[in-house]
C-alpha cells in the first residue's frame, strides 16, 4: 500500500463516497482486509457513528432501489424535499442553495444531511453525489492512473461501464468515479470526451453502447 494511503485517507474517502467497503478497496488500489480494519477499529465514538450511519444510509438505498418511490410529501418535509430537488437539478451546492432559499448554510446543510434521508435515501443520494461530485482521490497514485486510463480506453473502444467493471473486476461507482472527477484530474481532454461519450449513451437509453433498462440520473 502507498504510504500515503493513510488510515485517515480510507476513512476520508468512505466518508466521502457511496461506496461499499469492497468498492473502496477497489477505487484506492487496496485490499479490502486493509479497508476492514481501519474501519472496524476506529477509535474516536464521534466518527465511528458517522462510519456507521454512513453504512447504513448506503444499504438503505441499495434496498429502496429494488423498489423505488416518490417520496411522501408533506407540509413538514415539502422543504426539504424543494431544496434537494433545486440541488440536484442546479448541481447547486451548500452555498449557492442558501442564497436561492434566503436560508443559512448551516440550515440548508442540517436540512439535507439531517432531515432529507428519513424522508428519502433516494434523493439524498443525488444530492450527495451533487456535492461530492468535484471530490476524487489522489491521481499521484500509478497504480490508480493505469486503472483510470485502462477504463478510459475500454469506453473509447465501445465497452459498456458494466463490461469495463466485469474485465477489471470493479464496481459500478468506482468506474464512474474513474470516468469523471479521476480522469478530469488526469487529462481534461480525454475527460471531455468520456463526458460527451457517456452523455451520448445515456440520453439514448445506452451505456457505453450497450442498452439500459432502468437508465439512472443524478
């Protein structure tokens, strides 16, 4: 393991992500025993309930996408629910969603991370992704620039984000992470193109040249 992959960095990037431990493992490069024990052994109380609500929220969404629903709208959460959706359709973040609702950027941070995933994991999710979209791990990593470029060579020669996470053995999220904010760091050019690839697809219900049922958006 690079030593900058510190025990500090694995709980960062878990935090910091929607992935599982084994994706995690996969995205920093690392063995998943590694990933394990760092998380299993946190010692500070505060942030080992922030690892624990994180894991939670996560299976919460993976189960509710088996069957998914509109939210149940209230005149309680009907806020909650306006803000993230204004987030999500504005990739807006903490900031700028505060000014548009006259609301602290406290009140709007404590409305989405404490209110919005009782009401729906779904669209907390998006916004989590809307806000974490700009973060991505190191690029100094060789091991991980050979595997970002490796998926960007594979999409450019017609693979499917499915097929690419089959050869490589790696999850969904840790290819689309490779795919975007990874690949911006390392070459903005070929990012561009990913992007313009990937768009392509997925307004014509493909991904990566190959068909998509259930076609997700953020």
């Amino acid at each position: 393991m690079d030593e900058y992959i510190t025990d500090k960095c694995i709980v960062d990037e878990y935090l910091n992500n929607w992935f599982t431990r084994e994706e995690l493992a996969e995205y920093l490069c690392i063995d998943v025993s590694k990933v394990n024990e760092v998380l299993d052994n946190v010692s500070d109380k505060r942030l080992k309930d922030k690892i624990g609500v994180h894991a939670r929220y996560i299976s919460r969404y993976y189960e509710e996408m088996e069957n998914p629903h509109e939210p149940f709208v209230t005149e309680e959460n009907e806020i909650f629910i306006e803000i993230a959706k204004y987030m999500i359709e504005n990739h807006a973040s903490l900031r700028d969603t505060a000014e548009a609702f006259g609301l602290g950027k406290t009140t709007v941070y404590d409305y989405v991370h404490e209110r919005l995933p009782g009401i729906s994991i779904i669209l907390y999710k998006q916004v989590f992704d809307v806000l974490n979209e700009n973060k991505s791990f190191s690029t100094n990593n060789r091991r991980v620039i050979e595997q970002v470029l490796t998926c960007y060579n594979m999409l450019m020669s017609g693979k499917s984000s499915e097929e690419i996470g089959e050869e490589l053995c790696l999850g969904r999220n840790v290819v689309q992470r490779n795919l975007s904010g990874r690949l911006k760091k390392i070459d903005g050019e070929k990012f561009q193109m990913a992007e313009m690839i990937l768009h392509t697809y997925r307004s014509k219900g493909y991904d990566g040249g190959k068909f998509v049922e259930n076609v997700q958006h953020r």
